[in-house]
C-alpha cells in the first residue's frame, strides 16, 4: 500500500467528518493516536474536548444552544487497563463494557451499527490500541450503511500487529463534502507519523479545514512504560482567545502522576496561557504567589513581587529603589538600565535566596515591563503569573533561553472563598480564611 501524506489527505478533503489516526512513531517509542471532529451545523460546531479521568469528552461550548445531544455529545477516548479505546461514537463505552467482560474488540462491537442518521447513516469507526509488556498493537473498526442502504450493515476490523516505526493509519466518516455524505471506502490509508506531539499536533490541526474543523485530540504513549503525553486543539477557546473552564497540566506534583488538571466547578479559569504547558507545582506556585503580591501591593501601595520554588516563598519585596551596594548585593549592578519599580521589587524578591529561587516561579502585581523582563531574561525560571505583559516584554520572555518558561495572564481578579477546605484521608477540615490586615498584625505585635 502505498504512504500517503497526512497534510494532503486533509487539505484535499474539506469534509472527512470525523476522524481516527493509529500508528508508532518513527523513534518506535511511541504509540500514537489522533482524534478529530468536525462540523457543519452549529449544534455540531457548539463542541468542545474536555478530559475525563485518563480519557475525553465531548461537551457543548455553549449548553444554550444545544439541541440535540444524542449523537454529538459522548466520549471518544477512554482507557482500559493496558488499552486505549478511540471512536467517533458512545460505542467507545460499548467496547470499554465488552472488553472489561473478556469480549474481544470485535466480539464487542457485534451489538452496535452505522449511526441512525439517514440519509447518511454515519459509520461508525473505533479503534483499540494495546500495550504490553514493552509490546504494541493496534486494531480499527468501521460499521457502515451497504451503500447507503440501512437494511445492511458491513462490519469490517483491520488488525496491525507488531506495526512498523514511522506508520500510521487514518480512517475518517466520509470520503467528502455532498448530499448524503459518502461513507468511507477501503482500507485505513497508510500515512507518516512524527516523533513530536507538539509538530503532529499543529501539522493535523492546520491541515484540517479552517470552517468545518472543531476540536483535536492527540495522544504519545510510551511503549515501555506506559505514561503518555495528549494535546487537546478547540477551536471554540482558540477563536475565543480567553479562559476556560479546565485545563489539562503537563502531570500532577511529579512526571508519573497523570492525568492532572485544573478546573472550576462554576465559570471559567482566570488565567490565560501564553506560553509552556504548566504543571501542578507551577499552578500552585503560580497562586499562592499572586496571592501574596496582590496583599502586599493592597497593603502598601507599592508594585510587589515574589520568587516561589515548590509552594514557599524564597523571597518576596516590594518596588524600593535600590542603591549601588543593593544592586551589588542582589546581582543586577551590572545591568545598564532604568529600574522599574516592579523591576526593583523582582531584583529584592530573587537575590534574597538566590540558591533557593534557582527555577522559580515568579508572581507579579502589576504588568510585567521590559526592565522585569530582562532581568527574568537572565534566571533560570520557571514561569511568571501577571496582570499582564507589555508587548516589548512579552517577545522578551517567550525567547528566553534558560529554561521552558510559563507565561501565566490574569484574565480577571481572582478571590478567596470566605471558608477553606482540605481534605485528609477522605476527613474535609474547614476553617474560616484569615483576613487579619498586615497593620492589624503590627499592632497585635506591638501590644
């Protein structure tokens, strides 16, 4: 058979509909999948993926307007022990149920058939991909009308054992754009995959066609042992440019803890990503950071800001001038420039500890200016949180060199609730938020 190119398999289809990519990176050290769905309707294109547990989900963007969720509004990715299943359809939990009974991928799908959606009668594809003991395999399923006829269904299963580096297969819903849509024909067609989740990803994404495409799903799994990589494309939030309501982080407090996200039970996250894939520790750090710059800016007046490294403060300050010796002692002397007083409260807040704020995280209170910047340009960091960027300064963080650097945007004030909560060994302790003033604190320990 013969490789096809995945780019121009999808930029010469406007419509492919939905659909599935399996295959092994050409390192071999991956096993890789891809999902997508589009849309020509807008119940169709009121769709977002949203993760759920080790898999995903498809929600309405905007739960208004949806009207009918019966075939839009399921899960395509879940995961079963060693297997991770992948469809277009809710008989993703159809497979799940039947493999978790000992059924066989195919076994379990004999009770399932095309979409009821004539006159297209949309295929149904699924996949199973099965890792073992540093062993991988992968299997693709399609259910489909008899040539548009839904007195039959065809059931045809395509097994890849033992598949080779660098290959991958594609089936999609439909051949193309028309009325009724053409179900899908043939084999799975023979494509490349890439040994880099973020280059697949963009590659897919752009590739798909700007007004029909709704969301992408991309997942790396490590064939040795098991821990993966996903990236998750909406169009909804991307067109949008704003926040969202959950959010996937690169793995919870250490690389073997996934899945890990962030997410708001009601409204949206207040913070926008403009750069890096921030992890648990980054969030945490990033939080209670801006926490304290925002009281201590409340409490003085003055720009503030903080150095965090594993949720302590390794120095924090406020925006004083600094004399010659300050400068020396806090290794800016060299700089030849004006000092913000935000780049002041940064150059305080870094040179109390320097050995400790080595990869920090760094909170700002108010827009981060070129002199911040340049300083940050210089340190081994992990990220900066703030109110904003000025646009100079923005380019000077995304190009630094010295390590991956976050780069968190407020998108709104972020607040406390009145009562805090923390759970130990499923036992929820509550107290109330201690609100005591910092001239409340004084006076408390004067007397």
């Amino acid at each position: 058979m013969e490789m096809r190119s995945i780019e121009k398999e999808l930029q010469g289809n406007s419509y492919p509909g939905r659909g599935i990519i399996i295959g092994k990176s050409p390192n071999g050290k991956y096993a890789v999948t891809a999902y997508f769905i589009m849309g020509r309707s807008e119940n169709s294109r009121n769709r977002v993926f949203v993760t759920e547990g080790e898999g995903i989900r498809t929600e309405a963007f905007d739960p208004s307007k949806l009207s009918d969720p019966s075939l839009i509004i399921y899960a395509p990715v879940r995961v079963l022990g060693n297997k991770t299943i992948v469809t277009n359809g809710d008989q993703t939990d159809t497979i799940y149920e039947g493999m978790d009974k000992q059924m066989t991928f195919e076994q379990s799908l004999r009770c399932r058939e095309f979409e009821p959606d004539g006159p297209n009668y949309t295929p149904r594809i699924s996949g199973i991909m099965h890792l073992e003991n540093g062993t991988y395999n992968y299997a693709m399923s399609i259910l489909k009308s008899n040539n548009g006829d839904p007195s039959s269904c065809n059931r045809y299963t395509f097994a890849y054992e033992n598949p080779k580096s660098g290959e991958g297969h594609f089936i999609h819903t439909y051949m193309g754009d028309g009325n009724p849509l053409p179900s899908f024909e043939g084999e799975p067609e023979l494509i490349a995959v890439s040994d880099d989740i973020e280059e697949y990803t963009n590659l897919l994404w752009n590739s798909l066609n700007e007004d029909n495409k709704v969301s992408l799903f991309v997942r790396y799994i490590d064939i040795e042992n098991g821990t993966y990589e996903t990236k998750i494309v909406n169009k909804r939030i991307r067109d949008r440019g704003e926040t969202m309501r959950e959010l996937e982080l690169k793995y919870g407090c250490n690389p073997n803890q996934k899945p890990s996200r962030i997410y708001m039970e009601e409204g949206e996250l207040p913070i926008k990503v403009l750069n890096g894939k921030p992890g648990y520790i980054n969030f945490l750090d990033a939080f209670n950071g801006w926490q304290l710059v925002s009281e201590l800016k409340k409490a003085t007046g003055l720009p503030a800001a903080t150095s965090f490294k594993h949720v302590s403060p390794a120095g924090a300050a406020v925006g004083l001038p600094m004399s010659d010796v300050e400068k020396k002692i806090y290794w800016v002397d060299d700089m030849d420039m004006e000092f913000t007083p935000l780049a002041n409260a940064y150059a305080r807040a870094r040179g109390a500890d320097r050995m400790s704020s080595f990869g920090d995280f760094i909170s700002l209170s108010d827009v981060c200016d070129v002199a911040t910047a340049k300083i940050i340009k210089r340190e081994v960091s992990d990220g900066v949180i703030a109110p904003g960027y000025e646009p100079e300064a923005l380019e000077i963080l995304k190009a630094k060199k010295k390590a991956i650097t976050t780069l968190l945007k407020l998108m709104r004030t972020m607040f406390q609730r009145n009562l805090r909560e923390k759970e130990v060994f499923g036992i929820t302790f509550e107290q109330g938020r201690n609100e005591l003033k910092i001239d409340e604190i004084s006076s408390l320990i004067s007397s």
